[in-house]
C-alpha cells in the first residue's frame, strides 16, 4: 500500500509502506543516499534504517548540518565506549552517560584503572581498528525488564539507574554493533566503517549525573570530523586556542588573579583594572550620546522584592542570602528589580518616555566550583545592564536604536555576530497574548532591518522574549554576549505606570539590555580575541620606553611625564639589564609602542619608534609622536 511523503523541498512522492529512510534518499539521488546518515520524520530523529509505516514529513540529515555531525559524533562515542570495553575487560568498565558537546563527545566510565592521556593513542587506535571491522549499528525496541536484564547482565548499575528514570510511557531502545551494547536513544550512523577522523583529547573527574553526592567516574573527551583535514584545522584552532588563552595571559600580563580566599570571584590588578576601566568608559560615552542616565542600586536587597520580581522561583538556588536585623536578604543575581524601584520612585508623564537607565551593576550567582573558569564562569560579575522604560508605541524604535547601539560598539572591536530571537520558554511568566504581542515586536524589527537571525525556541527569559548578539572572536568561536528582551511582565509585577495623554494611568514596557552582558567575561573574551595584544586605546601600557642604558633613564623619565601629562599610559624600564633583553621583555608584554632612547635621542629631543607588527618606525620627535598617538587613540584606529 502507498503511502504519501512530503520532502523537504516541498514536494511529496508516494513510496510503498515499509519504505525506509535510507531508501527514500537515495530514490532522490545518489550523492543523498552517500551523505545521508540520519533522518527525520515530522521532526523525529530516526535511524536510516527506520521504515515508514504512514503518511509524514520527511527530512534527510546529512554531515552538511549540525543534526548529521551530531550523530556522527555521538556514534564515535560509542566507537570509543567499544574499544575501551575491549581494551580493558567487558564487565570490567561500566559505562555512565556519552552525550554529544560543542565541537565534540564525551563518555563517563567507571574503571578501577585510573586513566590518562598517556592511554588514549592505545583507545583511537582499538577504535580504527573498530571502524575497519565496519559493524553494522543496529537498534532494537526493547521493553523495560528486557533492558533491566540486559544491564544486570552486564553488571552496570549506571544504566539500570537510567532505565529506571525513564518515564512509563517511554521508548526504550539497545544499540549494538558486534559484541557492544549500549542504552540509547539514538539515532546513530549505519555502520562503524562510516566513522573516518577523531581524535580523544582529554580525561577528567566528574560526578555521576552532575551530583556532588555521588561517586567521581572518568570523563574521556573527545571530537570527530567526516574528513582528516577539519579534523585537522579544528586541532590546530585548538592549540591556537590554548596559547590565546585567557587564564594565561592574564597571569603572564598581570591583568587579573584569583584566589582560594574567594572562589569564582575576580581579582582586577592595575593593568587589568586599566582596561576594565576604559571599557566601562567607551560605554558610558556611548549611552550617554544616546540619552541613557547612569544609576546604582543596592548590592543587597530584602527578599520579598526577589519574590515580587519572579526572581525567587527562578535563581533562588543560585542566590546568596543573609539575615539583616532578622529578615532575609539576598545578594542582586539581577540588577533589574532595582530599576523599577528607581522608575516608581517619581511619577511619570507619557511626555517622559522612554526613560533610559543604565548601570555597571554587580551582581552575585552561585556556580558549582567545578562550572568555574577564569573570567568566562565566575560568581560575581559586572553587568553592563540597561532598562528602558517606554510606552508600547515606541516598543520597535528602542529596540532599534538598542541595536544600533551594539552593532556600533561590536565593530569597534573588530567583531562579527550572529542574531537569535529567543521565544517563549516553558516556564515563563504572564499571559500568552502578551508574548505573542512581544514576539511579534521584536520579529517585526528584525525583519525590517533585513538582517539574518534564528528563532531559538523556548529560550527566552521567564519574563520576555529576547533578540540575543552572539560575537564571533578571532578563532570564529561564537560567544552569546548582547541582549535586548522585552518585558510586559515586571511592569505588572511592580505596578509601574506613567499618566497618559487622556490623564488615565497606563503600563509602561520595559526594555531590559546588555552589550557587553558581563564586563568580567567580555574582558576575557577580549583577551583570547587580541591574545594579549590589546589595540592602543585598550593597552594598559601604550608605549613602553626603554633606555639603552642608565645615563638615559633621566630622559626616559622626562618623555614618560611628557605623555602622562596628555593621558598616554607609559612605562619606563629603568632595570640594569641589556638592551636586548629589554625589548625582548617589552615585545612580551605585547605593548603596542616601544621608544629606544639613547645618546642621539637625548640629544635631538627624539625617541626611536618602534610599533608593534610593524617594526622600526625611525626617530620621530617627542610632540609627533604625542600627535600620532592621541590620533590612533581618538579614532580607535
């Protein structure tokens, strides 16, 4: 009997019933049949070997996409569980949890055999051996006790934990390729011979399903590609990776430091505070240009305000508390609950809106210790926080002048971004229409800009919908940085109004946004971007002076005041040491001038040029080269 499938190009064929994905693909063509791994039936992941028994949409996943590269690379995870169940006795490793990640995979094990780097060339080469093998990777439908037999079986406590989890209702599935089993969902390439490139990278701690309370397994990471040379690329972006990286090169500049006496919590050294500093300025003068007046609200505030503002149900497990004269206070995870008590403070007319605050704002989440990562997962941060109070009128031209604010900021840094619009998510808060109304703004505004975006659905704040800025560094790794979300929601809770023109009262909107979203991690973003070497507007140290030797360090002097006295950050290097070694030291310190003073200098009233990238730029005189610098600094060349 015929059954009906629509295509993803909008056409529909009939196929007989039974059909399978893998069949349907390649009666479209033979480079799909090739390329295909997975598919989808109305939205369904499904293996290639999955026949259609109804009427549906279908949908080829191939290693084109983001869906085929995960099954690719969840398939290699298995790949990997295999050889290391082969290597070290069947029984003997009982595996936990093998998910896929961002740009790769990882595998849980337990294993009395403490692991190391130093074990992972004999697991790839276990695994090509595997993939040679070219062993079919079959699913089967299993029922709960068969599952439970299964697993018993294999004495693997782990997966008798997950199955037991498993709601009554679900589907529960083996995968087996040779002599390997293994609980999962799926889907998964057709054979093991598809898996071609990988590379195991790391091992770790981690707790069993995340609890501190359960037992420390073995974490094997690692990443696959469908072709050797991304395998490769994505190898040496990762050492790239590793000399840019922020923890480092904030230690080797003397940018920042943590300590045991305040876990997750940044130390800002003068260097670091520098910068900081100036980023926080560059921003001030840009909001200010756009009529945002600056505030600050308390670090500390009573809890009720938490449970007024819906923060309570939503971070209460990632906020700090204290008791102040007997009532509980929590620490600000948020800085917005703050603003609306500043905007109800005074009444407004419809003639004051939009009203724009801004706040540097510190706020404090908990993190798990072992979430914590440098400057890009901390415990408290600053946020470079705005809201925005207007009337729904002027709803898309906020939001546009909001935009237009951080694409003008982003390209000061050199950066490219992506755009997503985040929608309603499960948990969130108020009416349905209102969401739809606030979706539909913002879409309208993107839309008429004509920019690109993606809807990422479910993701929006409890209160709003949001349109999210995701940069894209110097290793065009994506970072979710600037947010712009609109808020019919806190208004309401806050009973926040302004005097219309009819007299009547009506609810403002509020408009709650973010460019750099935490100044802390932005820092560290900025870090990798430039892999220390800052722009000449953001260095700590904007030229460094090096005299040739003692007798000069008078005139070293004598230049340094003269460019601290128009606001250049200079250095001088009066230590004994030679000169070579000096501007070794200098280059390393990634300063992006250098002046060699010498006898001639002195002389003339010089100083020899040299620019980082460049080279030798000659002598120049003292106020050509203050001209020259103020220049770059002004327009941020």
């Amino acid at each position: 009997m015929a059954i009906q499938v629509g295509l993803a190009d909008g056409s529909v064929r009939g196929f007989e019933r039974g059909t399978t994905v893998g069949q349907v693909a390649a009666a479209i063509g033979p480079g799909l049949k090739k390329n295909a791994v997975a598919g989808k039936i109305d939205g369904k992941p499904v293996d290639l070997s999955y026949p259609i028994e109804r009427d549906c949409a279908i949908e080829i996943v191939t290693l084109d996409g983001k869906d085929g590269l995960d099954v690719y690379r969840h398939s290699t995870a298995h790949l990997m569980a295999q050889a290391i169940k082969r290597i070290y006795g069947g029984k003997a490793v009982k595996l936990g949890i093998g998910p896929v990640i961002e740009d790769g995979f990882y595998y849980d094990i337990d294993i009395e055999k403490p692991l190391s780097v130093d074990d992972l060339s004999a697991i790839e080469e276990e695994m090509r051996r595997i993939a040679r093998e070219d062993l079919p990777i079959v699913r089967r439908a299993v029922s709960r006790s068969e599952a439970e037999n299964i697993f018993a079986e294999l004495e693997n406590p782990y997966k008798l934990e997950l199955i037991r989890d498993l709601p009554a209702s679900a589907e529960i599935a083996v995968y087996t390729q040779g002599e390997f089993i293994d609980l999962c969902r799926g889907p998964h390439l057709p054979s093991t011979g598809r898996i071609k490139a990988f590379k195991l990278t790391s091992v770790a701690g981690a707790y069993w399903r995340g609890d501190a309370k359960n037992k420390v397994l073995q974490r094997i990471y690692g990443t696959a590609f469908p072709k050797e040379a991304q395998l490769e690329e994505h190898l040496r972006l990762l050492e790239e990776a590793k000399l840019r990286d922020h923890r480092r090169l904030g230690k080797e500049l003397g940018l920042f430091m943590f300590s045991e006496e305040a876990p997750g919590m940044p130390f800002y050294l003068p260097k670091g505070m520098t910068i900081r500093t100036e980023l926080e300025n560059f921003s001030r003068s840009a909001q200010i240009g756009q009529g945002y007046e600056e505030v600050r609200t308390p670090l500390m505030m009573n809890n009720r305000i938490w449970e007024q503002s819906g923060h309570w149900d939503h971070y209460k497990d990632n906020m700090y508390f204290t008791d102040v004269d007997e009532t509980k206070f929590a620490l600000k995870p948020m800085n917005c609950p703050g603003h609306m008590i500043i905007y109800k403070n005074e009444l407004h007319s419809y003639r004051d809106l939009p009203i724009r605050l801004s706040e540097f704002g510190q706020v404090h989440r908990h993190e798990y210790s072992g979430a914590l990562s440098g400057m890009m997962r901390v415990r408290t941060f600053c946020q470079d926080d705005a809201h925005i109070f207007a009337r729904p009128d002027q709803i898309e031209e906020e939001v546009g002048r909001a935009i237009d604010l951080i694409d003008r900021m982003y390209k000061e840094f050199g950066f490219e971004y992506k755009i997503e619009l985040s929608t309603r998510p499960d948990d969130y808060m108020g009416a349905e229409e209102l969401w739809d109304m606030a979706e539909a703004s913002l879409q309208n505004v993107l839309d008429k800009r004509g920019v690109e975006y993606r809807i990422n659905e479910g993701d929006g704040a409890f209160y709003g919908p949001k349109i999210d800025f995701h940069i894209l560094d110097a290793l065009k790794r994506s970072w979710q940085c600037g947010t712009v979300q609109l808020d019919f929601q806190m208004p309401e809770k806050f009973e926040l109004s302004y005097v219309a023109e009819d007299g009547q009262k009506r609810r403002p909107v509020v408009l709650h946004r973010a460019i750099f979203g935490s100044i802390d991690r932005f820092m560290g973003i900025l870090t990798e971007h430039y892999a220390g070497a800052f722009p000449l507007w953001l260095s700590p140290v904007q030229a460094k002076l090096i005299p040739v030797s003692d007798r000069y360090l008078d005139y070293a002097l004598e230049v340094k005041r003269a460019l601290a006295d128009v606001g250049i950050r200079a250095e001088a290097d009066g230590r004994n040491e030679k000169l070579g070694y000096k501007i070794r030291e200098a280059q390393l310190g990634k300063a992006p001038y250098m002046l060699v003073l010498g006898e001639k200098e002195r002389e003339s009233g010089t100083v020899a040029v040299r620019k980082r990238g460049e080279g030798e730029l000659g002598a120049m005189d003292v106020q050509a080269f203050v001209d020259r610098l103020l220049e770059e600094i002004r327009t941020k060349t």
